[in-house]
C-alpha cells in the first residue's frame, strides 16, 4: 500500500475490540513492501497506553528500517533461531507430530530466512528496575502494538529469540547500559490472512474458586514442556 493511499488517522479505529484480540496471530510472511513512518508511530502509540508499575513506562521503540542494518539483525537471529529450532524440527519429522505444530514450526522458519526482507524491526527495549528489566510492563505494551499491527492491517509476531545477541545487538542499536532490548517485532504487509489461530478451549484452563482437575487439565494436567 502507498504511503499517500493511507489515511493514517482513520486506519484501524474501525476494527471491533475483541473480533481484533480473536484474530491477532503470529503473521510471519511479509510482503517486503516499505511502512510509513506514521503508521509505526500509530502502532507504537498503542503501545503506550499499556499499564505499567507505578506508571513508570519503562519502555522504548527502535524501528530499525534501512536494508543493512536489517540484514545485520537477520543475520543473528538466523543463527540464533536454527541452533535453538533443531530439536523441535527433528521431532518434526515423526509422522505422529502435530500438523499444527509443524505448520508452527514452518512459518517459524520462514521468518528466521526472510527476516531481512520485513520492512520493519521493531526493538522494543526498557529501562530497569534496581537492575530488573520491567517485563510486566513492556510485554502488555508489546500485545496492545500486535494488536494495533492487526487493526491497520500489518503482519507483525513477537519474537525474542535475538536475545541469543542481545548484549551486541543492544549496543549496536545504540542503547544505554539498563535499557536492553526484550523483544523484536518484524512488521510488514501480511502475504497471507488475519485469523484465528489455534488454541485451548477457555473450558480447559478457567476454574471458578479454585483449581478443577477435571477443568484445568487442558495441557493434559501437566506442566507444559
Ligand atoms: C515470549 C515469547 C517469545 C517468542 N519468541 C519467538 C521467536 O523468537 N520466534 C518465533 O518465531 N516465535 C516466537 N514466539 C512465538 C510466536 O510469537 C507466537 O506467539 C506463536 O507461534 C503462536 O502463534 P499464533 O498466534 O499464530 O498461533 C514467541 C512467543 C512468546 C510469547
């Protein structure tokens, strides 16, 4: 979409609150088409209205846009997601594995070797706590700018994995010493379709008054692996 087609004020007010929370998914294959700036303040401006301790809104955006300093970014996540993917792709290959998971685990993938080809990295970083990263608050904002990505229109998902460099990409993105990035959100216009994704029935994991083994059993009762 072009930046003059876009009416950036009116884009996404229309999308209904919780049919827009339903159908906010992991959209990892993006068109490599460029964003307007505008429309990543718009996003980035939901994030803001995220609760936070105190509200100290601890957080802070860097969209890193131009292509080199894209490919430097995709260049460590590639790296990081293949070593941390094997196991489960291994996994993947007996006949008895979950197509959704696989499905999962595609699009995963895709992402980790096109990541240089989504418009925009999105960091979001925040400013620690007596040495704490204030994650309670920085991944509500992170949620309200997925969701905001889903109501304009744009592919995003949440992804942590350039953590693996997180001390080199943080100083690279110029960041302060107890300001480290948590999150990286790749944003573009989607190739494929919003909808809604696979989950647990709200019947698994909601008890009233206290815990129901025959309700809360969803994962199977166990501790999720
Ligand atoms: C804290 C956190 C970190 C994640 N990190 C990554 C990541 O580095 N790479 C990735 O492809 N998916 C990552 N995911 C998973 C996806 O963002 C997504 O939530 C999951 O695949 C479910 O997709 P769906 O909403 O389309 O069903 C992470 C999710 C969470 C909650």
């Amino acid at each position: 979409m072009s930046a003059s087609a876009i009416d950036i004020d009116r884009i996404g007010e229309d999308v209904a609150l919780l049919d827009g929370i339903r159908t906010t998914r992991a959209i990892r294959r993006l068109r490599p088409d460029p964003v307007p700036r505008e429309l990543i303040r718009k996003v980035c401006a939901c994030g803001t209205f995220a609760p936070s301790g105190g509200n100290r809104q601890p957080w802070l955006f860097i969209a890193v846009t131009e292509p080199e300093r894209r490919a430097f970014v995709a260049e460590r996540y590639r790296a990081a997601f293949h070593a941390y993917i094997e196991p489960a792709r291994r996994a993947a290959q007996a006949p008895d594995f979950p197509e959704a998971r696989r499905r999962n685990l595609r699009a995963a993938l895709h992402l980790a070797d096109h990541l240089h080809e989504a418009p925009v990295h999105l960091f979001v970083a925040g400013w620690t706590r007596r040495g704490e990263p204030q994650l309670q608050a920085l991944f509500p904002a992170i949620q309200n700018i997925l969701l905001a990505c889903r109501a304009v229109g744009l592919g995003a998902s949440l992804t942590t994995i350039h953590r693996a460099h997180g001390r080199e990409i943080d100083a690279w993105l110029g960041l302060p010493e107890g300001c480290p990035t948590c999150a990286l959100i790749p944003i573009g216009w989607p190739r494929g379709k919003y909808g809604t994704p696979p989950r647990r029935s709200v019947d698994a994991c909601l008890c009233f008054e206290r815990f129901d083994p025959e309700r809360g059993s969803g994962s199977g009762g166990r501790t999720l692996a």
